[in-house]
C-alpha cells in the first residue's frame, strides 16, 4: 500500500524545501528523484507500517534524500546516512538541519557498518564486484537489528535487464567512469540464500513503475528468535 498521492507529493514539497541552499543541480535531481522513483513510495509504505523503520543506516545515501522523507513523514527514529561524495553529504547536512540525522563519509567496501534497526541499501549493490556485493550484504545484515530494505538489479528480467545494463553504462560513461568494474549483479536467487542465511525472511517484488528498468525491492525482516 503506497501513501496518498496528496500526502505524498506535500512530503516532496517539504523535503526539496530543504535543499534551497544547494546547487540548482542538486535541487532538481531532488524533487525529480522523490517524484519518479517508484522506490522511494514503496520504502515510505514500508515505513507507515506499524513500529516504523526505527534507527536507520542509509548505506550509500547520495544526496540523503530518502532519509530526510522517512523522518519528515515519521518513518524513522533517526538517520545516519553514508556515501563516499563529501561534496553531496555536505549539501544532505545542511538540508537536514534541525533533524535528527548525521551524515558522514564511508567507503561501504570495507569496514564494520554502525549498528541499526534497519539498513537501507538503494541502487549500491550492482556497483560493486562480486565478492564485494556479498561481503556488503553480510556486514550490512550483521548491523542491522530488524531489517534491510535493498533496491536490487535483477539480472534475470529479461529485456529489462539488458536495458538496466545499458542505461548503467551511459550514465558511467557521462560521469567519466565507465572503465569502472563489469556490471554484474547479484542474481536474486543468491541473495535471497545470503540473507536467508543470516536468519531473514526476504520477499521481493518488482519495483519498476512505468520504468524499463530491472528494479526489484527485496524486504529482509529478521526471524523473531
């Protein structure tokens, strides 16, 4: 169940308020990121559930923005929010003023990740190798309390998959990083059993909207003991 469209684009509102100190780039990618990206209505959904997200780790935050939607619509308890670009954690900061969120520079290969209720994991995993899309999962599980909530690449969708493929490689190549390393998702059968392994239940569900794109939101909640 998705939040009403009214509430929904008021919550927009609320949040792109917040960057008007950021670039005129920063702005833009703000309102049409909240607006578009059928994730970012169905992670709120999640969170209006009963219990809400509590303390949140969003693990590769980019420009905060969804962090910044979960507390102004009472979805979370707090945010850390992490992401290697300091330039976009310093805009998220100033943005966040007055919440109860911290932003600070991570690189999400290596290293314990701090401790959560739940972990959020959108559009990370598929930029990362192999080994390091498993060795992120364990951590990331191993951190988070109740659950991860992941945007994933599936890589079994078809026609789907091979324009994700292509859309990822234009938008490396207009960032002037396209030699970065093969795109080369998880399929979701693997990380299914990887979380299943560290005692969650995952269901996961197409999250493509009116997209082409290959999208898929994997629910992980950890077993009562």
């Amino acid at each position: 169940m998705q939040p009403p469209r009214s509430d929904l684009s008021g919550l927009i509102r609320a949040v792109t308020a917040r960057y008007t100190g950021a670039s005129r780039h920063t702005r833009w990618y703000v309102a049409s990121k909240l607006r578009r990206d059928p994730a970012n209505a169905a992670i709120l959904a999640l969170a209006a559930r009963p219990g809400g997200f509590g303390m949140v780790a969003d693990l590769g935050c980019g420009r905060g923005q969804l962090g910044l939607a979960l507390l102004l619509a009472g979805g979370a308890r707090s945010v850390l929010a992490l992401d290697r670009d300091g330039p976009k954690l310093r805009e998220a900061e100033a943005a966040a003023a007055g919440l109860p969120a911290r932003f600070a520079v991570a690189d999400l290969a290596q290293g314990r990740l701090p401790s959560c209720d739940t972990a959020l994991l959108v559009d990370v995993l598929y930029q990362l190798p192999e080994a390091e899309q498993r060795d992120l999962l364990r951590r990331a599980g191993d951190a988070a309390r109740r659950r991860l909530v992941i945007r994933a690449f599936d890589p079994d969708a078809g026609w789907r998959s091979t324009v994700g493929h292509v859309m990822e490689w234009l938008n490396r190549a207009l960032r002037g990083d396209a030699r970065r390393a093969a795109i080369r998702p998880m399929p979701l059968p693997a990380l299914r059993a990887l979380l299943e392994g560290q005692g969650f239940l995952v269901t996961a569900t197409p999250c493509w909207g009116g997209t082409p794109l290959p999208n898929v939101l994997v629910l992980a909640e950890r077993r009562a003991a």
